[in-house]
C-alpha cells in the first residue's frame, strides 16, 4: 500500500495495528468503570445501576408501616421515626458526596418550603459524611428540614439499606409507606409526591419546625 492510500490510524510501513491497541484500550477502560461500579453497589446485578433496582427489593414496600429507627441529628439530639407518628413524613436519605443529591438540593428545598406550612415533616437523614460536612453543605444551600446524621447507617441500615441515594420515603400519619423514590426529584415531583401525602392525611395542628443549623 503506498503512503497515498494509507486509512486513517496507518502508518507508513504498514503499522496498522494502532488502531487495533486504541480499541482495545478503550474497552478495557469501560469494562473497568463497568465493573468499579458493581462493585460499589454491592455485585448486584448491572440492570440496576442507577435505577435502584436491588434498593427496591430491600427497602420497606408501599402499604408497609415504615421500620422505626433512632439516631441523632447533628447536633447530638436524639431522634426516632415514631416521634412524628400522627403526622405525614417525607423521610429523604442524602449525603452531600452524591452529585444526583446535590443536583436536586435547590428544588427539594423549595418544594419543602411550600408542603411545610401544610403539615408536612421532613427528615433529611445524612449517611456515608460526617455531621460537619452535612451541615456545612445544608447551610450552604438555605436547607430547611430536620437534618439527621447516621453516618456509618448503624442506626438506620437495618431497615433501610440503600444502594442508592437519594433515596425517598413518603409516609403517611399512619406510618405507612405510601410511595418511593429511588433517584433525585425536581419540584414538580417533590411537589406532587409531598402533595399527595399531605391531602390523604388528617389535619394536624401547625408544625413544629426546628432548623437544623440553630441547635436548641
């Protein structure tokens, strides 16, 4: 072949395998990110990368009471799930290293200033970062929900073990889990999921709010 025929990726003298090596580079590079992200979720299986496939297998199903837990928020105060018992519960699990988390924060806050005033309790359960990076991004981004720590997921994990985040909970006054969502949310979501819970659930008397960046 002379050099005016050469396809792209040749080389004068026939070295035509380079393109060949690049290939093959490039898909040992995806079979490792591939794999990496396996493993990060704990070998289940690749359709549910991102989708919350086995999260929706282990987690409490709708029409189930949701598990009680005890943990703190980051202030050390004790806190347990059942505490709010009588009133309807968007129960968030978050931590300030998940992008989709962060993606969302904006419009979570937002919608939550609005479902609020109507009686609505939220619990934004920090896990996997300490109590100082959780706050530090709360404040940063206005947060406005009771901000919980748990960690290493010692308090919460048994009954909710996530292989996603953010990972969603809307429970009814009743305890009962009355739907789950297993990615970020824009308002309109938030709104409609926080808005559905609210009207199926008894009036409740004005809520209690207790910002989670001024400790009592």
């Amino acid at each position: 072949m002379g050099a005016g025929n050469l396809a792209p990726g040749d080389t004068v003298g026939g070295n035509r395998p380079r393109r060949r090596v690049e290939a093959t580079v490039g898909i040992a590079l995806a079979l490792t990110i591939v794999v990496a992200a396996w493993w990060m979720v704990g070998g289940s299986d690749f359709n549910s990368l991102g989708k919350g496939g086995v999260n929706s297998d282990l987690l409490p199903k709708v029409g189930e009471v949701a598990p009680d837990f005890a943990t703190e928020d980051v202030f050390g105060r004790p806190v347990r799930l059942s505490d709010y018992r009588g009133r309807p519960v968007w129960l968030m699990f978050w931590g300030s290293w998940c992008p989709p988390c962060r993606a969302e924060m904006p419009d979570i806050v937002a919608a939550y200033g609005q479902l609020q005033p109507r009686g609505l309790v939220m619990l934004g359960v920090s896990v996997r970062e300490s109590p100082l990076d959780a706050v530090a991004y709360a404040a940063k981004n206005d947060a406005n929900f009771e901000l919980l720590s748990d960690p290493d997921e010692t308090d919460t994990g048994a009954g909710y073990p996530l292989y996603n985040v953010p990972t969603h909970l809307f429970i009814d006054a009743d305890g009962v889990v009355r739907s789950l969502i297993l990615s970020d949310m824009d308002m309109e979501t938030a709104l409609r999921e926080g808005g559905a819970l609210v009207a199926a659930s008894p009036p409740v008397g004005s809520a209690v709010h207790l910002s989670p960046l001024r400790p009592t």
